[in-house]
C-alpha cells in the first residue's frame, strides 16, 4: 500500500512537470530541449501522451493553422483505387482492440476517414498500407482530425517519402542502417549478409510502421515518444538494437541456420526478447557509435549527400523541427540520383 502511494504520488509528479512544459512550451524546445528529449526517454504519462505528441510533432500548429481543412477533405470523393485498398485493410489494424475489433464501428470509421482524407490531401502519394497501423495508433490516443495531422507530420517531415510508391527512401535508408550496422554490430551483418537478408525484407515492416506492429505495446509507446521528441534516428537505433538483441552472440545464432529461421525471427520477435527500460537503455546509449559509424560510411562511399543526412538525422541534439533538417529529409528522393 505503501509502495503504490509512492508510485502515484511519483506519477502525478510527472504530470505536473508535464504540464508545467505544455504551459510554456515555446521556451521549454527553445532554451531547455535537452530537458525535453530526457522526460521523452523516461516516458510520457499515458494522460498527456496526446497532447505532447501534438506538440512535439508540431502538428497542433497545422491544425491550428488550416481550420475546417480536414472537413473539407472528408467531403471530397477520393480516388476509387485507393478507397477500395483503404476499405480491405481496415479490419486488418489491431483486430484485437476494443476500438477496431467491430467491422463498421467508430474505430474502423475513423481510420477511413483519415486515410481518405491523406490520399486527397497528398494525392501524389496517395496510400501506403504501412499507413494504416501508424494512424491506427494516432487513433487510440487522439481524435480523428487531430491523428491526420500528426499523420501528415509523420509522412512530410519524420518520415519523408517512405510512403511514397516505389519504396525509394526507405531503400536508401536501408543501405545506411546496414552500413552502420556493420560497425556497431558485426556479428549480426555478417549472419543476415550470409544468407543474402537485405534491409528492405524487414525494414518496411519495422520502420515503415514505426515498431507498431513489432515490439510489445508498452515498448511502442516508449519507441513512439522517442520518435516524436527526437525524429527518424531514434528507428534507427531501435532497430540496430533489435538485430544485436536477437542476432548479436553466437548462442543466439545457434538457432539459425538458414535464411527462413532467421527471417522468421525478424517478422516475429518474441515479447522477451528485450525489456522496456533496457530497450530505453540501449537506443540512449547508442549515440556516440552511431555518430563514429556515420563518419565512416562517408570515409568510405564519398557520398556527401548521404553523409549530411545521416549526420543531421543522427545527431542526438537535434529537435526534429528545426526546418534545416526537413529541408535536407524532404530532398532525400536527389540523392538516388
């Protein structure tokens, strides 16, 4: 009893420091974003989770910004093509939960209409099924106008171009994370180079979906406070930190001796295969060799398109809105050229 008390009154604490930062928000990213992105790693109380991803994302200001925006797009008919895919992949997001798990209910409503809503808003893009879970989770902490527009910060400056057809960004993203991983963790490049397991097999479905549909739930939610406050390095090293995890010792390797069993791991990681607080752990301490690895990717390709991205968006410092780095993540799809 004593014990629980202590908890409470430890968790209304960090309410109240939470909201004191939503008081005074501006100056809080401005002088003290350092303090932010540490509340970030320790986690967002569940109660204000909402309201900070808004904030952190920037995305309450496009609300704010474009009002009845969303309504207009709702009344909009929308392409047949992209309706039909977004209508059969419904009830595939989170089945399971209480809000999607009815064909037709609110939940499943919702997510159509932001999905609707995003190929009209962006119709040079119009839908990726990778999409759908991201808005999924937007849904279960936010109404369905305030998840378009984190959705629309999340396609346009976290993850620029990674929805986009043909799956550029997020290959060239792929070649980056290999490389880096074969610095931070040998032992896990040289297994999935031996059986030929390019980053693309399980990147789609980890980065694309921002862990929504790999790590247990509480790891999501501390993954996806993280990305908001800090930006796309932060899937990055989630994912440095999985592969070590599962693929980083020989005992681990024993198990896998061929590209199916290693393949199956990947799509399907166990909940015990890493903790909360050591996954937290693990993606804070993985700065300083990601930075190392970045400089010798640069060393060794002479690629200074690939090398200025890589260091903006690994950079542990910097907040994600700073409008230097949008404008490098947006001219990603040059740099294939």
């Amino acid at each position: 009893s004593e014990r629980l008390e202590v908890r409470v009154e430890v968790a209304r604490q960090r309410e109240m420091k939470w909201i004191d930062m939503f008081c005074h928000w501006d100056k809080w990213v401005k002088h003290r974003f350092q303090k932010v992105k540490l509340r970030c790693r320790k986690g967002i109380p569940s109660s204000l989770r909402a309201r900070a991803w808004q904030l952190l994302s920037n995305s309450e200001e496009l609300l704010r910004d474009n009002p009845g925006k969303f309504e207009e797009l709702e009344r909009e008919q929308g392409e047949a093509k992209w309706l039909d895919i977004i209508e059969k992949d419904l009830h595939r997001q989170f089945p399971f939960h209480e809000m999607f798990a009815a064909r037709g209910g609110h939940g499943q409503q919702d997510l159509y209409r932001i999905l609707k809503a995003y190929t009209i808003y962006r119709p040079d893009e119009g839908y990726c099924q990778a999409q759908a879970p991201v808005a999924a989770v937007l849904l279960m902490h936010m109404p369905a106008e305030q998840a378009f527009w984190c959705l629309v910060q999340i396609c346009e400056k976290y993850l620029p171009g990674y929805y986009s057809a043909g799956l550029e960004a997020i290959q060239l993203d792929g070649e980056i994370f290999f490389s880096v991983l074969r610095r931070t963790c040998p032992m896990a490049y040289r297994h999935l180079k031996k059986f030929k397991i390019d980053p693309i097999l399980y990147m789609t479905e980890w980065f694309m979906c921002i862990f929504s549909r790999t790590l247990p739930w509480s790891c999501v939610l501390r993954v996806w406070d993280m990305f908001f406050c800090e930006g796309v390095k932060i899937v990055f090293r989630v994912g440095l930190v999985l592969l070590k995890q599962m693929l980083g010792s020989v005992d681990k390797l024993r198990e896998l001796q061929g590209m199916y069993e290693t393949m199956e791991r990947l799509r399907n990681i166990s909940p015990d295969t890493i903790r909360e607080d050591i996954l937290v752990q693990e993606v804070s301490a993985y700065g300083g060799r990601v930075h190392k690895a970045c400089f010798c990717f640069y060393l060794e390709t002479r690629v200074i398109s690939h090398f200025i991205l890589l260091w903006l968006i690994l950079l542990s410092s910097l907040p994600l809105s700073v409008s230097t780095l949008s404008d490098v993540l947006l001219s990603r799809s040059s740099l294939s050229q």
